[in-house]
C-alpha cells in the first residue's frame, strides 16, 4: 500500500510537463513540415524533368542508331531518294516514334564515307537534338582489286603454260604498286571472328554438310574432309591465328566461299608459309583468302569457273606463290612479290550486276564500322 501512495504522488508531480513537450515537437514539425513538402514538391519535379529529358535524349540517340542502321549498303536501298552521293546532298528518313516522342532524322554526305546526322526528339515538354558526325573507321583499298595481279614488290610469270589475262589495259598485272595498302593490324581487326575459340587443330568439313559457321580457331589449323568429291559452302568467316593448311590430305573437296573469308593471323618469318592451300581442295564461289606471311597457293581449280566467281588472294606482308591447277578467276595480291608458275589467272570483276562488292574487304562497304568524328546536343 505504502508503494502505491509513492507513485501516485509522484505522477502527480509532473505538473504536465508531457503537454509541453509535445506541444514543442508540434511546433517543430509545423515550422519544418511546410519546407520539407516544398522540398519533396521540387524533388518531384526535377525527377520529372529529368526523366523526360533522359527519355528525350534516348528517343534522339535512337534516331542516330537509326541513321547508322541505314548507311548499311543492305538497308541503303530503304532511304527514299537513295544514299546520299555528292556533296551538300541531304535525305530525310522515315520518322520512327519513341516512348511517345517523335522522332525526324536527316542523313547528309559531307565527303566519301563520311556523313553528318541530326536526330530530332519532340515531346510536348521540349525537343532535343543531336548532331553526329560519323565515318568509315577503316580505309578504301579496294583499288588492290581492279588488277588481276597487284604487287607492292615486283611479279613474276614463268613456265610455258603460264598466262594472264588480261596483260594489258586497266585491270593488267601491276608491279611497285604505290596505292592504299592495308596493315596487318588493319586487316585482322576488321576480320575478326568473335565466337567461342574451336579447340581442335583439325577442321574436317564432313562434319558441316549443312554449311560451315564461322569458326576462331586460336592456333594452327588444318582443313581437310573425310568425304570424298564433297561441296561445302561457308556460311561465316574463318579466323585462324596459326600456320594453316587447306587441302593438304584427305579426300578431294570442294568449298564454296560463298563471299567469306579465311583469314590467317600467323607470326611465321622468313621463306616459311603462313597458309597452304594444296590440290586436294578446289576453291569456287567469291570470297577472300588472306594471310599475314607467304602464301603457297596450289588449289585444283576447274577448268571452266563460273563466270561470276572472284577470288581475291592477298599476302599482307609477304609473297604470294601461286601453282593452281587449270584456271584461277580473281586477283592476286602480295606486299613483297607475287610469283606464278605455269598456271593461268583471268581477271574477274568483284562487282556484282548492282554494281556492289562480291567480298567483304575494306572499302568494298559490304561490312562497315562506324565511328564518331564530333558529337553534340542542342
């Protein structure tokens, strides 16, 4: 009983000091309750605008894509009016529609492979622009296919059996060549295979009757076929980074290009060969084939290729030796020497009846890659 009397008289000692307090934090919160709302009001606002922008300037960066996605010579066709040519002409695409905004693009040539795009983004809250300046990142030396033999070094033709034609005129042999010519680090970029690295040294094109994907194989290679008189076609490029033989054993083959390339990254020096393409292969269709190093270039070629096939055969920094069987249709290409012995080559045109490229070489625009010169937002 004592305990409780303690407690109710100490309760009534207070003398509200709880009232007062809370009277306080009301105060408090009514001083900094206005504020804080004006604060999250504000906040709410700029995330609006900012989200809009953002959405703006993504609307705008899509009419840039869209533009690049154009100039792709397989989309060109679409631009009414065409791809631009010549200077001071101008296309306008077809409008697309992002997330609500509207979105205008032009596409204007400033020089060869070099284009200027202004994206247009329009909302009810504000338009945004951006203007991008873009070209080609790699150079032209198509002009490397317009002879039937080009060589930076000198050529050589021996044996009774050995011609070339034409021997005269625009699309002649030509020696000390002084146009473009690429680099290495160029070329094996541009060809690049970025897949899954093949782990196995042997290529046996029995096991893509279908068709050969492209392939990255991270050392030597040799491709060969179990199948006898069998016809394989690629359907992708061919990246090797070691000495590579084609048709040097097994059974007769036939491989299709089909406008593929087989590139070849090797580190051989002196008179070594970085590819061999020997007569267990015969090579039909249009594509490159392409080394860092010597060439032994000895295929079975028909005697009657197809009139429209192109071959283009290119030693980036060595020499190209070359002993096809009956009759090789293309150009062949070397940066040091090109040597051909009793064998025939006829020049064929890399064009197409379009008038575009049948390989996909720096220059031919069959595979572009674009980049950014100036970029800005207005």
């Amino acid at each position: 009983m004592r305990n409780l009397i303690t407690i109710s008289k100490r309760l009534r000692s207070q003398q509200g000091q709880a009232l007062v307090i809370a009277l306080i934090f009301l105060a408090i919160g009514a001083l900094t309750l206005p504020p804080l709302m004006m604060l999250m009001g504000s906040a709410l606002v700029q995330g609006t605008t900012f989200e809009n922008r953002t959405a703006s300037l993504y609307a705008a960066d899509a009419g840039v894509e869209q533009a690049i996605w154009y100039l792709d010579p397989a989309n060109s066709p679409l631009i009414p009016g065409g791809l631009p040519m010549h200077t001071g002409e101008s296309r306008t695409l077809p409008e697309i529609t992002i997330d609500g905004r509207t979105v205008s693009v032009t596409l204007d040539y400033l020089a060869e492979d070099i284009y200027r795009i202004m994206s247009t983004s329009v909302s009810s809250t504000e338009t945004i622009s951006i203007t991008a300046v873009v070209s080609d990142t790699y150079n032209n030396y198509t002009d490397i296919m317009n002879h039937v033999i080009t060589s930076q070094g000198d050529y050589t033709i021996q044996g009774g059996q050995a011609s070339v034609t034409p021997d005269t005129g625009d699309n002649a042999p030509i020696r000390f060549y002084e146009g473009a010519w690429p680099g290495a680090n160029e070329l094996s970029a541009f060809y690049y295979v970025n897949t899954t690295p093949s782990a196995s040294a042997t290529l046996n094109l029995a096991n893509y009757p279908t068709g050969v994907p492209e392939i990255l194989r991270q050392g030597t290679l040799d491709i060969v076929s179990t199948v006898k008189n069998a016809t394989y076609t690629l359907e992708g490029d061919i990246y090797i980074t070691g000495d590579t033989l084609i048709g040097m054993t097994g059974s007769n083959f036939t491989l299709d290009l089909n406008g593929h390339s087989i590139y070849v990254q090797s580190n051989t020096t002196d008179e070594k060969d970085a590819l061999v393409v020997g007569n267990q292969c015969t090579l039909i269709g249009s594509g490159s084939i392409i080394a860092e190093g010597n060439i032994e270039f000895k295929p079975n070629q028909p005697e009657h290729p197809h009139p429209d096939d192109y071959i283009f055969v290119l030693s980036v920094n060595g020499k190209t030796y070359m002993q096809p069987t009956n009759v090789f249709q293309g150009t062949l290409a070397g940066a040091t020497e090109v040597y051909l012995q009793n064998s025939s080559i006829t020049y064929s045109s890399p064009f197409d009846e379009y008038g575009n490229y049948k390989i996909d070489f720096p220059g031919s625009g069959l595979s572009h890659f674009w980049g950014i010169i100036t970029w800005s937002i207005s």
